[in-house]
C-alpha cells in the first residue's frame, strides 16, 4: 500500500514541478524514476504490481493511438504509413548491423539483432499530441502507421536471429505465430467491433459498463497477441481501431479512457522506465562509455535521418517533420523485449543492455521534448485558424423536456460543437407559468443538474438556462436572442398530432420565428453506434443560404461518429455537388452518392439502401427560402412512418437576415417584382370551376393577351412550359415560373377561384394560382430570388383561404399584409 501511495505522491507533485521547470511531464516522470528506482534512491522497485500496471500503460499508449487515429486518413494514408515504416526500420536496422560489426566487432547474427534495436520505436510522447488535439495530423497519422510496421519487423528479426543462437524457431512456432495474428485480425476486424456495437446500443446509460468494455476489449486482444507469439502492444492496437467508430472522439466515454489512462496507467509506465536505468553503469569503464556513446547517436541520426526523408518525401512541413522525429525516436518496451532475448541467448553482452537502458532514457527525454514543441506550434496555428461557423462564436442551445430523450440530445451537441469556439453549450428548460410552476421548477433542476454532469463527464462546458413563460415556443425564441445562439438543437418524438402542421406546434413556431441552423433529432440508438449516414439533399440546396455551416454541421457529426457517407441529391447536377461537399470537408471522409430524379424515386432509392444501422439527415430548409419546396415538409412525416426504426436528423440552415441575402442585382429584380406584384391588370378574379391549363390560358388570356400580340401557337407553347414548373406552396397555391423571350421585365399573374382550378398532380384544386415571367435574359440566380420572394409572400400571408374570395387589388393586398413581425423580402417592402 505504501508504494502506492508514495507513486500516487509522485504522479500529482512531478508534473506540477515539470511545468514550473518548463521541461515535458514525461520527461520529469522518467527523471524521477531513475532517481526514485532500485539503482538510484531505492525508494521504489520493479516489483510484480508494479510491473503489471507498467505493462497495462504501454497498452494503453497504444490503444488510445488506434482509438483516436483517424481511420478514413489512416485508409487513405496506409501507403504513406507503410513507406515510412520501411524507411524508419530500414534505416536503423541498416546503421544499426553496420556499427554493430564494423565498430563493435560483433558477428553478423549480433549485428543484425543489434541494428533491429534501432528499427522498432514506441511512440511514447502520444499523449502531448491527443491533448493538443493533432491526433488526426497526417504526420501523427503515419508516425502512429510506422509504429506498427517497425515494430513488427524489428520481432522478426528476434525471431529469426534465435535460428542462429541455438534456438530455432520451430513448425509450431511458425503455425502459432501465424493463427495467432489470423485471431488477433479476426478479433479486430470481425468480433469486437460487432460486439461492441451491440453492447452500446443495448447498454449506453451505464458509463462504467461502457469503460470496462473497453478495457476488457483491449486486454483481451492484447492477450490474444501475447498468446499468439505476438507482442501484445499490436494486439492493443488492433482493439483501439476495432473500436475507434464506437468511441467519437468528443465523448464522455473518450473522456473516460483518457483521464485513466492519463492519471494513472501511462504515468506508472512512465516512471518504470526510468527504473530500469542503473546509474553504475556510467562507470563501467571507457569500453561501457563507447557503446552507450554509439547506441545514443545510432537511435538519434537514424530517426532523425528517417524524420527528413519522410518529410521530403511526403512533403510534410518542417514543424510536421520534426513531429515525426519526437514520435518516433523513443524506445521502450520492444527494445527491452530484444535486448534481454539477445543478452539472454548471449548475442549481446551487458554493454548493450545498459546502453538499451540509456538509450530508452536519452530518447525518452528527447523525444516527448522535441514532440511537446513543435505540437505546440503546430496547435496555436490551428488555433489561430478562421472558424466554420456563419458568424460570431459558435452558441450551441439545446431546449430539453423530456428526460428520456435529454442526453441523447445534448450528445448531439457535444459531437457538433466547435471545440476552438471556446463557447459552453446552453441546455435550456422553458416552465410554462401557472399554478404548478413553482413544482415544474423543481423538476427542471433535477433534470438540468443530470445534464451538467453528463456533460462534464466529456470534459464540455455547460451553462445551463431556465425561463418561467407563459408560452413555451416564445421562451424558447427569445432565449435565442438574448444568449446569440447559433444552432438549437431539438428532439422529435417521431409522432405529430392531428393539429400539427410539420413537427408540432412549439417546434414549428421555432423553426418559423429563428434564423439560425436547427437540428431536429429523432435517435433511435447512440450515433456513436451507426454505421453510415445517408444524407439526403434538395434540389438547389447548394445555391442556398446556408448551405455550407450546414454540410459542415453534417459532416462533423459523421466524422465525430465514425460513419461513412452516401448521399441523396434532387439537384440537376449531383457529381458538382457531392465534389462541393467533399472540398468543404476534405478530412471527414469521401462523398459517395447518386442523383434521384424527382422525389418518388428517392424514396425508391433510401427502401433499396438503407440497412441496419444507417442514420439518415436531411437537408432541409424553411417554406419560401430559395431551396424550399413543398415536398420537403412532408418527407418527416413520411419517412417516419416508413422507416420507423431509422434514426432521422433534420438540418435546417441558418437564414441570413434579408437585407444581406438579396444582392445589388436581386434588390434591383425584387423592385422589378413589387412594382408588378399587385396590378390591377395582372389579377384575374373569380374564375370557376376549371382545370389548372384552362386557368393558364384564362390568365394570360385574359392579363397579356391585351398587350402582347402573338400567335396562338406561342401562347399554348407559354402554357406548356408553364404547367411542368408547378409548385404547390401549400395545399390550394400553385406557383408557376419560367423563363419566356416574349417579356423583357418580370412580370406576376394572379389567378383566383373559390372552387379551385382541378389538377392531377397537386394535394388539392388550386384555389390560389401564381404565374411568374422572367427574362430569357436574366440569369438563373436572379430568377430563383424572385422565385423566393413570391413564395415567402404567399407564407407569410395570415390566412392564404381569404385570398381565393376576394374582388380587388385593395382587398388582396390587406388579405397578403403579414399579422405578425416576421420580416418581409424586398418585394413586399
């Protein structure tokens, strides 16, 4: 108990001291493992307890390497890793059996184990890297990629060298060494990722039996190496990549793993190896000097000599070469693993096992010193870097009101925050005000309180809210306002009442009364344990508002979670579109996606593609922006009742105010608009009981006919182009649009029935009819902002019913006058 307690001592008090000295924690806990070891002060020894936790850290290092490594980079890096692990191995292994027989004058069998000393590396300084958050550098990413290769080799060699010493490597042996890695594969690839998607969706409310999965994971592949005639560092490895999607790197669960790892595991490790180093060897004589003299500058020019052949190689920067050097300069356990094997079988003398020591220290210093550096730089760069939010500091608000659904949510927005935001998330309650609120606040507190600590368990700030309103959607808007929020964050119980227009009453006046990005979450399992994400996108999505804090939005959650991307586009050229995505996300993973041609195909297409396991987002967008269409509002619903066991994520981009979403060119176009809006002349009243293309021809009949002489061939060709265009605003309004030679300024009909005009393929008999002529001349965008300040007219109308009856200009324009203070486009200004 008292070794315990005095390396308890050890691992508060040194770090404190390291950073006041200005010198890595590492290096301060391996300096005082020389001092404190059996070879220096004594105080502690390399007993059994000891030795286990030690072993665990190593594990550790690596498991948190395959755990955070980016597995989409490490995809398409894996040559990359593969090379460097060739240059890195044959580089030391090469200087390392030259010096070994040239200036030490050992056999050929002694020098090659010898140069394998050099080959391999541990990558010891990792955990600077995690905590500055450069795990998915690409230089971490190959560094971490060599780790594997070097190391592996470098016990071939062992293994091959012991033919040579009397201890041959027997048919068992090979058989063993081969199943053994064919489980370990298994294992990784197969079993535990399977297994442990199944646990965290059956198990995800219990965070211990979440980290003891883990941990059990990586003990037991570790084990399954060992067992295999592997080294048991691969086998942890292997578990932290079979576990790498389950784990978002933004998790309360990755905070756990690290905190352990970081607190008590690793730093044991770290003091065991400065145990190891007995300070009497320094006085062995001038011959134990020339072989620690040689071992030093071998294990220092052959990675530094590897480090800048990569760089020029793979063109990495110098900050990212040198990153590379501090990763894999160190030594540790696979050098002792060779170094005893070969003092043991008599290939190498005591020289060399105290030099490995030495060089295990040396390298452990320069090496997370060199690391803490450059991982510094590198970080404050990145930091430095502009922010991927609309604008301002990213605000994540998340109202909660059902505590069943609370964390799930608030998982949502620990995954999508922007973590150099330096913003808290803001959990917020709105207590309807009445008899019972004082009883309503308490239960707030109970569930705002769960919610604090669920969320500091990830290591996320929080600043929760609470408001006393009389209507719960008002509070929820001005809470927007007051705290600047920029995306909100909402649940969706999947089932809308009879009254409901789209998601409910208080969601829909959300989403009507903001401007900012809104995500509505209906989860059917944790993200952490979905496979893949099809992301759905409308027609003119990218020509939107919005549309790239939105796909960056997605994207984070995708790369957070783990998930690959199938895309879904109605646009008219989806290649251009999926190419757009990718360049706006280049690290979270390719695009892979298909064009649908209208809307009943794709819902053909999501039947035929999804699969268990899949999450599906949608982009949509509010009635009457530019990719709005009516179809959008109704896919919910209908997605919901078809794919009930689906998760369903709902993005709504952020609108800009309207004075800064209409250009110089579309306030000229939206004046053009207004002036034609409301003339008298372009307004057919109360026509009767006929078909849409009856309605066509009696409106331009009827409103250009007087004006514009053409034939009556161009005027059913008007018609025909028209009829294709229809939109159905909502049900009774049908907005027709095209581009026409025969006007030269934009030009608005109305057509009104209190019957309808019947049509096959709206909801409902088009009570309310709009016919919208541009330019041939203008260019397409001007032509969808036009198309956009009509619909929102038309929405924003307080009862569109009143429309359909009315007999003038005058009544028609108080029956489109806006009851509420929701903004008005140019053309109703």
């Amino acid at each position: 108990m008292l070794v315990f307690a005095v390396i308890s001592l050890l691992i508060l008090v040194v770090p404190l001291l390291a950073r006041r000295l200005r010198i890595p924690g590492i290096v301060g806990l391996i300096l005082t493992g020389v001092v404190v070891g059996p070879h220096g002060l004594g105080v502690l020894d390399r007993g059994p307890g000891v030795m286990i936790l030690s072993t665990v850290g190593l594990l550790y290092i690596m498991f948190i390497a395959g755990l955070e490594i980016d597995l989409y980079q490490f995809r398409q890096q894996r040559n990359r890793a593969l090379a460097s692990g060739l240059v890195t191995f044959l580089a030391g292994q090469i200087l390392g059996a030259w010096s070994g027989h040239a200036l030490l004058g050992m056999s050929w069998p002694s020098a090659i184990l010898f140069g394998s000393l050099f080959a391999c590396h541990t990558i010891v300084p990792y955990p600077i890297v995690s905590r500055l958050g450069l795990a998915r550098d690409i230089a971490v990413v190959m560094s971490v990629g060599a780790t594997i290769v070097t190391d592996s080799l470098a016990l071939l060699v062992l293994a091959a060298i012991t033919s040579f010493a009397g201890a041959p490597v027997t048919e068992w042996h090979a058989v063993r060494l081969v199943v053994g890695l064919g489980l370990v594969v298994i294992a990784g690839v197969y079993v535990l990722p399977r297994l442990g998607r199944w646990f965290y969706r059956n198990y995800s409310g219990d965070d211990t039996a979440e980290f003891l999965f883990l941990f059990t994971g990586l003990l037991a592949v570790a084990s399954l190496a060992q067992v295999g005639g592997l080294e048991p560092i691969i086998g942890a490895f292997m578990a932290g990549l079979a576990l790498n999607s389950l784990v978002p790197e933004q998790s309360r669960l990755m905070n756990r793993v690290q905190f352990t790892g970081n607190t008590i595991f690793i730093p044991i490790f770290l003091l065991s190896v400065g145990m190891v180093v007995d300070l009497r060897a320094f006085l062995g004589g001038s011959r134990a000097w020339f072989v620690m003299g040689i071992m030093v500058a071998l294990a220092l020019v052959s990675k530094l000599l590897s480090a800048w052949t990569i760089q020029h190689l793979f063109k990495l920067s110098r900050d990212q070469g040198w990153l590379a050097f501090g990763l894999i300069v160190n030594k540790a356990a696979a050098t002792l693993a060779i170094v005893l094997v070969g003092y043991n079988l008599g290939l190498l003398n005591a020289d060399v096992l105290n030099g490995a020591v030495v060089v295990i220290l040396v390298t452990c210093m320069v090496g997370p010193w060199v690391t803490d550096i450059c991982a510094r730089r590198m970080a404050l760069r990145l930091a430095e870097g502009p922010l991927h939010v609309a604008e301002g500091p990213q605000r994540i608000l998340v109202p909660l009101a059902n505590p069943a659904t609370a964390e799930a949510l608030m998982n949502v927005a620990i995954l999508a925050r922007d973590r150099r935001s330096g913003q808290p998330i803001f959990p917020l309650n709105v207590a309807e005000d009445g008899p019972n609120v004082k009883a309503e606040i308490a239960r707030i507190e109970k569930l705002m309180s769960q919610i604090v600590v669920h969320a500091a368990a990830a290591d996320v700030p929080v600043r929760s809210e609470t408001r006393i309103d009389t209507d719960v959607a008002a509070g929820i808007v001005k809470a927007v306002k007051e705290l600047r929020a920029s995306m909100i964050v909402v649940g969706w119980t999947g089932q809308p009442g009879t009254s409901q227009v789209l998601f409910g009453r208080v969601l829909d006046r959300v989403l009507a009364q903001t401007d900012e990005l809104v995500l509505v979450c209906k989860l059917e399992q944790p993200l952490n344990t979905c496979e893949r994400v099809v992301l759905v996108l409308p027609a003119l999505a990218a020509k939107a508002a919005g549309f790239d804090e939105a796909i960056r939005t997605a994207r984070c959650l995708t790369f957070q979670a783990g998930c690959s991307t199938v895309a879904l586009s109605c646009d008219a050229d989806p290649v251009a579109l999926f190419q757009r995505i990718q360049s706006l996300t280049p690290n979270a993973g390719p695009v892979n996606g298909r064009g649908v041609q209208d809307w009943d195909m794709l819902w053909t297409e999501l039947a035929s593609l999804l699969r268990p396991n899949d999450l599906v987002i949608l982009l949509s967008y509010r009635a009457g922006s530019l990719a709005w269409h009516p179809r959008l509002d109704r896919i919910p619903e209908r997605f919901v009742s078809s794919f009930p066991k689906t998760g369903f994520l709902v993005i709504y981009p952020a609108e800009p105010p309207m004075d800064e979403e209409w250009t110089e060119d579309g306030h000229a176009v939206a004046a053009a608009v207004a002036e034609n809006l409301l003339r008298a002349d372009h307004v057919a009243f109360g026509l009767g009981s006929v078909g849409l293309a009856e309605a066509v021809d009696t409106v331009l009949g009827r409103c250009l006919a007087p004006n514009m002489a053409l034939p009556a061939e161009k005027w059913q060709e008007l018609r025909d182009a028209l009829l294709p265009s229809r939109l159905e605003l909502r049900p009774g309004v049908v907005l027709l649009h095209v581009h026409s030679e025969d006007v030269d300024v934009p030009v608005v009909l109305w057509a009104l029935s209190e019957a309808g005009f019947a049509d096959s393929v709206t909801s409902a008999p088009a009570r309310v009819l709009l016919v919208l002529l541009s330019p041939a001349s203008l260019p397409p965008d001007q032509h969808l902002q036009m198309l956009s300040s009509l619909a929102r007219t038309i929405l924003a109308a307080p009862n569109p019913a009143a429309i359909a009856p009315v007999r003038s200009i005058e009544d028609l324009r108080k029956a489109l006058t806006p009851s509420g203070p929701r903004k008005t486009p140019p053309a109703q200004a």
